[in-house]
C-alpha cells in the first residue's frame, strides 16, 4: 500500500477517534440539548437488556448526542421492517440506481439500490480495496412481487417452518427498502471469507449494519446471515454497535417505541 493510498484510511481513523474521544471523555452529564433526567432516562431504558441498559446509564450524554442526530435523519434509516412490522405491497423507494454505475462489484448486470446509500457503500468498497479485498453484491433491491415469489418458492421446496427462517414475507423483507443488500457468496460459511471478516470488523464504520447475527434468531426471527446488511447511516450505527451489542433488531424496536419521547424532549 502506497502512503497515497494510506492516507484515506488514516484520516478516517482520526476522525472516527476524535468523534468518538469527544463524545465521550469527561462527559457523564444528561445532554444540555434534551429535557430528561437520569431519572426518565433510568425509566425510558427499563425494559432493555440489562447489559445495553447499563451502557446507556453510565454515559446518557455520548448516548443522547447520537440520538439527536438520528432523530433528524431520514426515516428510512431506522423504519422497522420485521415479521411484525410491513412494508405495503406498493412501497417502491425512491432513488433506486443501478449498482454497477459506481464502480461495484456485483453478481448479476442489473442491482439497484437507494442512491443515499452510495456515498458510504463506495466509501467502504474502496477500504476494503486498499486492504486487498473485494466486496460482491449478490442481492439488493426487491419488489414486493419478487419478495412474494421468493418467499413461495422456499416453502414449495423447503418447507413453511424452514421457509420462515430464511426467507421473509412479503412485505416484511428489509430489501424493499432499498437499503439493504447480500453479499457474495450468501452462503453460511460467509463470514470466513475475507469479505465476510472484513465487513464483521468493519462495515458499521460505514453505517452498515448486520441485520441477522449469531446467536440472535430469537429476536429477530431469522437464522443467521453472515451476508445480509442493511444501511442505517453511520450514526445509528455507531448507537448500534457501541449500545445494543450490536442487534439491529433490538435498537430498531427501541426507537420505535421511543422516537416520540425523544422528540419532545429536545429543548427549543
């Protein structure tokens, strides 16, 4: 690796450092932005794992600065979409682009994805490069058409109890977002690819995060898929990774359910 080619790598390590440094040293306090209490925040975290709960209560300042800013990203970053919570049948995303158009490595000639998720996809890709590993996309927008006979041909072949473990319903699918994609090989021996180490390390850095993880089916529903990532933005993300152990799933239901309280809580 050229020191030419070192430096993005580098710069975003800074920068990721000082954020996080920033965030965190000396500052135990509630956010001076937000009306709560350790008290409401003691409460509004009562039903949470209690690991993940006390990762909040010992630093609620970090954990609130990242909740501000989620709370003015788009809505598509942190919507839940899971076996209980579904898209309509005539959702289609906005800014759907042709994956190839930006210097990606796909499987098929024609994968689309949400254009918000260029930016960060090619800014990771090309990490991954300088490293000597190439990401693969092997699958990425759906249509809830294509999702329902995808879900049709599991259970014709697998069966309906395999069927719900691998493959969602129509409507529930976290492709019809658009922000979310498989990558290659979706196989469950993935995560001992280089591909598959790289982006466990490293893809929430991105904003990328790992919907299915091991150990995990009892909350989300689904066996684990090494492969399967939906964009969130780097800083649900972070909250993610650095909060919630990492479960998409748990943080997703999290807000959901405290979107609300947040919002009226933030000082004017």
């Amino acid at each position: 690796m050229t020191g030419k080619e070192f430096q993005p790598i580098l710069l975003f390590a800074l920068v990721t450092l000082t954020v996080l440094s920033g965030c965190e040293k000396g500052k135990t306090g509630v956010h001076s932005d937000f009306n709560i209490t350790r008290k409401d925040i003691n409460s509004v975290t009562d039903k949470l794992p209690q690991d993940i709960r006390s990762n909040i209560i010992k630093n609620p300042q970090c954990f609130l600065e990242y909740m501000e800013r989620i709370l003015n990203e788009p809505v598509d970053y942190t919507v839940l979409v899971d076996k209980k919570h579904a898209l309509s049948s005539s959702y289609v995303p906005p800014g759907l682009v042709n994956i190839r158009k930006y210097r990606l490595q796909t499987t098929k000639k024609y994968l689309e994805i949400r254009r918000i998720v260029i930016p960060d996809l090619t800014a990771m890709a090309e990490a991954a490069r300088l490293q000597g590993v190439e990401l693969v996309i092997g699958s990425s927008y759906r249509s809830y058409a294509y999702q329902k006979r995808l879900y049709s041909y599991y259970v014709s072949t697998e069966g309906k109890k395999k069927a719900d473990r691998e493959s969602a319903r129509p409507g529930h699918s976290q492709h019809q977002l658009g922000t979310t994609m498989d990558f290659s090989p979706i196989d469950d021996n993935f995560i001992k690819t280089r591909g598959g180490e790289w982006l466990d390390k490293y893809a929430w850095k991105y904003g990328f995060s790992l919907s299915y993880p091991p150990d995990s089916e009892s909350i989300t529903g689904y066996k684990y898929e090494p492969w399967h990532y939906r964009y969130v933005g780097r800083d649900v993300s972070f909250i993610i990774e650095r909060y919630f152990d990492g479960k998409q799933q748990l943080f997703l239901e999290f807000y959901d359910k405290t979107k609300e309280f947040f919002k009226k809580s933030l000082r004017k």
